[in-house]
C-alpha cells in the first residue's frame, strides 16, 4: 500500500467495536468480524481523508508500523476499502457503487459521458423511462424502432413481447452484433428482460416459442380468426410505471458502468405490482432456432443409436441411468409459467404418510384443432408424475410434461408426401394397422361418435390408401432401417388433421429419459403393459393375484397396511402376456361403503419388482381424486370427467369378477426377466421378444436441441392401445392361445365398459 493513499471504509459498511481487538463491520448482505489490536486502531480513521503514513503517525501508540500496515492490508484483502472520497457523489450513491465494488467516482463520470438508446414498439410511452433516466444522470436518445441509434446501451419497451415487429429488429441488432433490453413497463405484471447479448443468450425468437407455448388462448384465437390476441397489458397507475421505469433504468445503468448485466442476461424479470412478488424466468438458447441458431439441426437422420449406460438407478422402482434428483435439478431450468416448457409442478396428493406421492405438471402444448373443446382440452392437461418417493413422482411429471412438449408439431420438422399406396408396406406402416379399429367400428362411428363413448373411443374417419398425406421418418431397430410414420398419428396437433380426422394421436409409447436406450425401454414397456392390459379387459380374462406378502418390499406393505386403514382394500393381478415381460395391474376397492370407488393403476418392466412398484405408484395417483368425503360418507370426487365418474360410481367387484384375482388360481410369485443392466441391451432384448412374436419395433427420435433430455416415440403395429381398438389379431387369438378364456370371443361380447382413462 503506497503511503500517499487515502483508504477508506466502503461507506455501505457499518462499523460497531466489540472489544479491544475485536470489531464487526456490517453490512445488508452480511458481516466480517476482524480481529487485532491494530485493526481496531485504525478503524475511526479510515474516513478517506487521511493518507497511510498519516493513519500510521495517529495509531503510534496503540500499534506499531508493521501492525498498522498487516491491517491495512487485511482490509484491503477482504475488499473493504476503497481510496480516497468521490468528488460530487452523494454518501447514498458511494454507498451504493461501494456496495458493488465500483469506484463511485468513475461510475459517475461514466453516467455523465453516456447515451442510451431508447426506443418504444407498441402503445408505450417512453418519457417516463427516459426521465428515470435523466434522475440518474444519463442522457437518452429516443428514437423510432425501425431506426435504434447505436449508443452505450439499448432499451426497447413494449406492451407486447409477441409483438412480430421485435423480429426484425431483433435481427437487426444481431447483425449489428449490437445487445439490448427489452421491458414491459405497462400492465399490473412489469416485465423486465431479458438482455439479448447475440451469440451469448437466445434470442427473441427463441423467446418467442417458448412465450406463445405459454399462451393457448391467443394460439387459438390467432388460428381460428388468423388476428392476434388482443393486447392486455393495459393496466397503469403512477406508482407501477415509477416502478418500471426506475427498474429498467437500474438496468440501464448497471450496464453502462460495468459494461455488462448478469442478472439480467437471458433473464426476464416479473413484477407483480399488486402482490408485491417477483419471479426470474430463464430464456433457454435453442440451438435449432430460426433466427439465432440452425434450423437444419431438427433434419437429422432416422437411425436411433443406441449408447451402453448401466441402470445405476434400480431402488425404489427405478430403472435408470442417474437418481430422480439429478434429473430434476438439470431440468428445472426448464420449468416456469412464462418462458418453461413445463408450466407449472405441483403435488396433487394431500396425504402426509409419506407414502403415497402425486405431482402434476402444466404443459407448454399447441392448442389441437380450431375449436373451442379443443381449446378447452389443451387448457386442461396436464401431466402427472408418480413414484413411491418424493423425488420420483416429481421428476416423473416434468419428464413427462417434457415428453408431450417435444411431440408436438412443429413447421420445420421435415416430411415426405405421399400415399400409403404408393409408398408401399415395405416403406411405410399405414394408418389401420397403428389404429386397429374394426370394420364393425368403421361402419358404426357416427352412431357410436354421438353416443355416451367419451373422447378416449371415438372412432375417426376411415383413410384412403390413395389419399396423400405426411410422413415422418423413424427407425426400425428390428430390421435396422428407416421407417416412415404417418405425421398425424406421430406428432401432436399436425396439420394434416384440420383437412380430415383420419387419427387421434395419443401419448402410447412416447416416453423420456436420461438417455435414448432408457426412453426406449420406457416407451416399449408402455406398449407392453397397455397391450396386456387390453388383452385382460376387452376379453373380461380371469387373472392370477400376486404374492404380495412374498415380495417383502417395506414399500408395498406400508402402502398395504395405510390402505387398510382408510377402508381400501387392495390386490396385484399378474397380466404377463405372451411376449414374458411381467406386467401387472393393481386394484382396490373402499369396504367401508356401498358405492367402492374401484381404481386401477398398470405397471410393465423387465424388472417385476419395478413393474409391481409402477402399478402401485399409478394406482395412488387417482387416490386424491376419491380421497374426499361428503358428509354422507360418499367420495367428494375431484374429477369432472364422466366415463371416469361412472366407473367409479357403478363398478362393483362382485359384477365385475374379471378385477378380482381368479379364485382357483394360486397367487404367483414375482419373477423377473433376464436382464444384463445395460440399458442398450436391455432393448435389444425386448426387440428380439417383439421379433419372436412377429412384432417390429420402430422408434422416432423426438428429442430438441434446447432440452437436455431424450424423447422418443415407440411405436410396435399389432400391439393393442387399451382403448376400444377391435381389429381382429392378438386381442381375441392371444388370451385364447395363452389359455386365459377357453376360446376367443366375438368382437360383441367384448367388454363393454371401455378403460376410463
């Protein structure tokens, strides 16, 4: 430290002496305690008048030169000094800059040499940012945004961040490789962020996605009557625009003095005026973005590869590469009601036994079709997450919010065009052997659409194989070759059905995870399980109960016991097919009233265990929706949905026998399947099985660049959706050739009641 210095507290500091060799030096964000004699000695006269020698001449006789000068240094060390006093700097504004580590001094001259460009898009007024501004010391130059004058920093403000005339000038700043700050002064939410730095954070392009998937109203009302939604942000009362500007100005001036703005890189800041609360929303960069990143990246080839990674993860029903809460923690980024792909995360269960665990989370989704019920559907779904912990239910419901996220449509996703006709089996899997609807069901849709069938069993329009319509490419992992897909079926909300319904496509077989080769085996064991289950409840099978007190897992007979207490009985059937892979169902009834409120939950994995866990764990998640009591003792049913209701409210296991466990049958123990735990080889295996049972395996590779979780759509034609899909094949020969009925049925006797969700 040279002598001639004049060293100073930082004045954001407050100083309280405890004891000879003791003093606090406090401040908002916290406190150092410093101790030594001549520490203390020094302390009064670090006022920035003072140079070093002559604090050392006024502590000469309560510390030595070499003690005063160690605790200078300390200071310094630790960055609690600063030199000299600022001249025209309030003691607020020093203390503020001190705060920061900024010389308040250089901050003040930089203010007074600088410009800031200020522009508006939309019905925005910018005199009251550019006053802040002014209050601040910075000059501001307004300009038309078709026109942004370079200058040390940009603020653009509008009422609209979809507004499309931010496009082009969002590129025009990044081909002049030039940042700027968007914010939204108006409204009784205050916007302010991101700061778009080009070739460092997304752009707004990327903003766009993610916010118009945020907002299916203005999706459908742009589609149905191809205007925009009308502008909102219209709320302003003196106190939330002096909020707004002053905040943005804040912005403003952090960027000018130290050249740049962390906290609000990327980052959109919202204010909620009334409540008082605040949020952070993360802009994620995409790679494939069409104005920042490279399109061309979503045309990558059909082949699925599939990498070897050991399944770490086995306990308490996991299968997988890592723990649930390393899979959460890398994709919470991703969650956020603005600019999330995952909406929202919330426990649905009420039940402290920490037993029984339920999470949903919100979809960032493309409305389906130009109506109203559509509309009202998107508004409504949701997805759930369950798990026998905590950690996986929740990590379960943004895994699968991601997945639905990454099966939607986009424009830029490439197609072939053409008819199943000419294209050919060989190339292509038509429509009727991934829907298996039958003649019967054809020839009967608009008198079985308009009855009581319920939104899960409609029955679409038959398609021409000489109709041309989509096609998207995916992978055969049986024979190694691409296989084309029809686009509607694969993807959710694809064009081709606003022209005619020829499909619905579902979620059967979409599946997400750490990895490509453990979404595969998600995605297959989903097929499995529903094709069992369809096997068992169209043809009313009479199945085996599980040995459940054999399994011995503290999980199960916790789950058993809290059940019992609640008036619930409970029992595991073995729906284990012909393709081996243990699939179960898991069923209770309530014992304690008339009316049994009877829930089905499904599991399949190689892993029987795992499958017997899943079943459970999907059985608990309608536990919430039958859990409330009226004051009669019926279910205060949290559920509006009207198949679902009727189940629960006429279904009784006595006129039901197929649900319970097959009386002259012994209950059978849990087997699982040879596994290597290698998750590549692990489908391999389930590939083979398919093979041996004449089955292909086809998988399309959904997974974005901007989401750091692979996605996959598993497709195997021939196995059965547990819908009302009657086609002839394995849904009446398969239980008969296994010996589950002694001869198979005809497609009338089929079980009436279709599976509710």
């Amino acid at each position: 430290m040279h002598p001639d210095d004049r060293p100073r507290l930082r004045s954001h500091l407050a100083v309280r002496v405890v004891a000879p060799d003791e003093v606090f030096l406090l401040s908002e964000s916290g406190h150092h305690l410093v101790r030594g004699e001549g520490e203390v000695a020094v302390v009064p006269l670090l006022d920035g008048t003072r140079s070093v020698g002559e604090i050392a001449a006024a502590v000469g006789d309560r510390a030595s030169l070499a003690e005063c000068l160690r605790a200078l240094a300390k200071f310094r060390r630790l960055g609690l000094l600063a030199d000299g006093l600022p001249d025209g700097v309030s003691v607020q504004a020093t203390a503020a800059w001190d705060a920061r580590g900024v010389d308040p001094g250089l901050a003040a001259r930089v203010l007074g040499g600088a410009t800031v460009a200020l522009t508006a898009v939309g019905e925005v007024d910018v005199l009251g940012t550019a006053g802040a501004l002014a209050v601040e010391g910075v000059r501001s130059r307004i300009t038309p945004w078709q026109r942004v004058a370079a200058a040390d920093f940009t603020i653009v403000l509008a009422d609209d961040y979809l507004d499309p005339r931010l496009g082009e000038l969002d590129a025009a700043m990044r081909t002049a490789g030039r940042s700027w700050l968007l914010a939204k002064p108006v409204g009784a939410e205050i916007w302010v962020g991101p700061h778009f730095r080009p070739g460092v954070t997304g752009c707004w392009w990327c903003l766009r996605e993610r916010l118009d998937g945020n907002r299916p109203v203005g999706q459908y009302l742009r589609r149905s009557t191809g205007e925009d939604a009308p502008r909102t942000s219209r709320a302003a009362l003196p106190h939330s625009i002096g909020v707004a500007t002053h905040l943005i100005a804040g912005a403003a001036v952090t960027a000018v003095v130290t050249g740049e703005l962390p906290a609000l890189d990327g980052v959109l800041l919202s204010f909620d005026v009334a409540g008082l609360t605040s949020e952070r929303h993360q802009l994620i960069q995409q790679p494939q973005c069409a104005g920042c990143g490279e399109p061309d990246l979503m045309r990558r080839p059909a082949e699925v590869r599939l990498s070897s990674r050991p399944a770490w993860f086995t306990t308490d029903g996991g299968y997988r590469v890592e723990p649930p809460e390393s899979t959460s923690r890398r994709l919470e980024k991703h969650v956020g009601r603005l600019l999330g792909v995952v909406s929202s995360v919330r426990q649905l269960s009420d039940v402290d036994d920490e037993l029984i665990f339920s999470y949903t989370a919100g979809h960032n989704f493309a409305v389906q079709g130009d109506s109203v019920d559509g509309l009202r559907r998107t508004l409504r779904g949701q997805s759930g997450g369950k798990g026998p912990t905590e950690a996986q239910a929740k990590a379960s419901a943004v895994c699968e919010a991601i997945e639905r996220y990454c099966g939607v449509w986009r424009d830029n996703y490439p197609v072939i065009r053409g008819s199943f006709a000419e294209l050919g089996r060989e190339k292509a899997v038509g429509v009727d052997d991934l829907l298996l609807f039958s003649p019967r069901q054809y020839a009967d849709r608009e008198q079985w659409n308009s009855s009581a069938a319920g939104r899960l069993h409609q029955v679409p329009e038959r398609l021409d194989p000489a109709r041309p319509i989509s096609w998207t490419s995916a992978w055969s992992l049986t024979h190694e070759r691409e296989r084309l897909l029809p686009a509607a079926h694969t993807w959710f909300g694809h064009p081709d059905l606003v022209e005619s319904a020829f499909c619905s496509p579902d979620a059967n077989g979409n599946a997400a995870g750490n990895t490509v080769a453990e979404a595969v085996l998600q995605g297959f064991c989903e097929l499995v399980e529903r094709d069992a289950v369809a096997l068992w409840w169209y043809n009313r099978a009479r199945r085996p109960g599980v040995d459940l007190d054999g399994l011995g897992d503290p999980y199960v007979d916790a789950l058993r016991d809290h059940l019992a207490g609640v008036g619930r009985e409970l029992w595991v059937l073995d729906l284990t097919a012909d393709l081996g892979i243990p699939v179960f169902a898991a069923v209770s009834r309530r014992v304690d009233h008339p009316v049994e409120d009877v829930l089905v939950g499904f599991g399949a994995h190689l892993d029987a265990r795992v499958a017997v866990v899943r079943a459970l764990t999907e059985h608990n998640q309608f536990l919430p929706a039958v859990s409330g009591r009226t004051s009669s003792g019926g279910a205060d049913y949290r559920e509006d949905d009207s198949s679902t209701l009727d189940w629960w409210r006429t279904v009784l296991v006595a006129e039901q026998p197929w649900l319970a466990p097959h009386p002259e049958a012994k209950h059978v123990p849990v087997h699982d399947l040879d596994r290597t735990g290698d998750l590549a080889e692990d489908v391999r295996s389930c590939v083979e099985l398919a093979r041996r049972a004449g089955l292909e395996v086809i998988v399309c590779d959904q997974s974005r660049p901007d989401i750091e979780l692979s996605v996959v759509k598993v497709v195997v034609p021939g196995l059965r959706h547990f819908w009302r899909r009657l086609a002839p094949g394995r849904l009446y020969d398969v239980p008969a050739a296994l010996g589950w009925v002694d001869e198979p049925v005809a497609e009338s006797a089929c079980n009436p009641i279709s599976v509710f969700f």
